[in-house]
C-alpha cells in the first residue's frame, strides 16, 4: 500500500499538471492503520476539515470525505506547523477516517482485490473553485514502491467513484 511519502513523490513528479491525489482511505498505510491520527494538525475545521502532516518536502495537506472514503491530499510546502491542539485533530481525523474506512470497503464493491487506485487531479491556474479539468489515473505498483499511468478496465468507475463532487480546495 502507498504511504503519505510515496503520494508527495507522485505529486512532486507531476507538479504544475496536477495539485492532487485522491485516493480510498483504506489504501493509505498512515490512513489505514490510524498513524496518521497522532501526527496531524487540524488547520481548516468544518464540514470538509484539512490537516497538515509530514515536515519538509514530504509535507502533506489531508483533506477526507467520510461519504465518499476518499482522502485527497497535496503537497504542503508552507512555513512552520499550524498550531493545534493535538487531542482536538486526533479526535476530529480518528472519527473521520472511522466512517469514510467503512464507506471506502463498501464504494469498492469487491472490485479491486489488491489493485490500489489513485487519482491524479488538477485544474487550471486560479481556477481552485472550479471542478477539476483534468484527471489522470494511477496505479501503485507495491513492488517498486512507486506509481504508474493506469489504463484499466475499471478506469471509468475509479475515475466516478474516487472524485469527490466537492471543489478543490485543500
């Protein structure tokens, strides 16, 4: 399975092209096994909160969609780590990736098996608001440890059911 470490690379190799990587959150190693929950900061709370991860190049912004089980994450290269209380982000990201766990293993409908999707997506400059202009699908090959262009059968339904219909705004 991908870790944070490996989507700041993919994201760092397509920078410019594309801000983000959406991917189910049970496919995400820290996600997955709940690491991620004592290491975050709650930066942006509200329906769709975001938290800051990682230092230095490997600095990522998670945003997760329960309904969906999707996390979307970018390449955070801000200044110095957002203060929060670590309790309150621990809190708010454990009960979030509770739901969107169960939801992601119910969007997979069985179809994956050990096949780990991602989604590339990006928009045009200055247009953040809008809905994504352009998608690219990634597979995770776990025996390189990297990601690769994904032209599958599946791909249509990865590319309906791994963006969620929400503006790109982490």
């Amino acid at each position: 399975m991908p870790s944070l470490r490996n989507i700041a690379e993919v994201l760092r190799r397509y920078a410019g092209r594309y801000q983000f990587l959406d991917a189910f959150v049970d496919d995400v190693d820290e996600l997955r096994d709940g690491v991620l929950v004592a290491q975050a900061r709650l930066v942006q709370g509200g329906p769709a909160p975001r938290f800051i991860v990682g230092a230095g190049p490997d600095r990522v912004a998670v945003q997760v969609f329960p309904d969906h089980g999707v996390a979307r994450c970018r390449l955070d290269g801000g200044g110095q780590q957002p203060p929060s209380d670590p309790a309150v982000a621990g809190a708010v990201l454990g009960g979030l990736i509770g739901t969107a766990l169960a939801t992601a293993n119910d969007k997979k409908e069985g179809l994956l098996g050990g096949l780990v999707l991602g989604m590339l997506v990006g928009s045009m400059a200055g247009a953040a608001a809008r809905p994504p202009e352009r998608v690219l699908a990634m597979e995770f090959d776990p025996s390189t440890a990297d990601w690769r262009l994904y032209d599958g059968p599946l791909l249509r339904w990865a590319k309906r059911t791994l963006q969620p219909p929400v503006p790109l705004t982490v």
